[in-house]
C-alpha cells in the first residue's frame, strides 16, 4: 500500500494493526505491514511498487507518525 493510501486508509479506520518486522532479504533494514480489519495485510510499499525498507527504525517511525500511525508493534 502507498504512502497516501496508507493515510486515506487509516483516516477511514480501515487499519486495524500496524507491525514493523526485520526485512527477510536484509536483517541490517526494517519493513512495515498494514492488517486492515478484513484480515489481510499490506506492505508499505513506494511509488514503484516495491517494498519500503529502513535501515534506521528511527527512519520507520517517522514515517509511520507522517502517515497519522500512532501504535506499531515491532517485531524481532
């Protein structure tokens, strides 16, 4: 899921769970996922489709409190 639609999404109440995981394909870089309340999940992903990965977690965190997130559950 893109950045605005990410927004739109939880302006609307649509996300029910935010977690933030190590990345599979790098454990140095951090990835977030979306559940909305159907039950399915949705990475944050940039304007070419691809998965948005942080090598900071104070990078991710950012980002996630510009897109209106509040709580996020990290995963190690």
């Amino acid at each position: 899921m893109k950045r605005e639609q990410v927004r739109e999404r939880h302006a609307e109440g649509q996300i029910c769970a935010t977690h933030v995981i190590q990345n599979p394909a790098n454990l140095g870089e951090w990835i977030v996922f979306f559940k909305k309340s159907a039950g399915r999940s949705y990475f944050l992903v940039d304007d070419n489709d691809e998965v948005e990965s942080f090598a900071r977690l104070d990078d991710l965190i950012e980002t996630l409190r510009s897109l209106g997130i509040k709580f996020a559950e990290i995963q190690m």
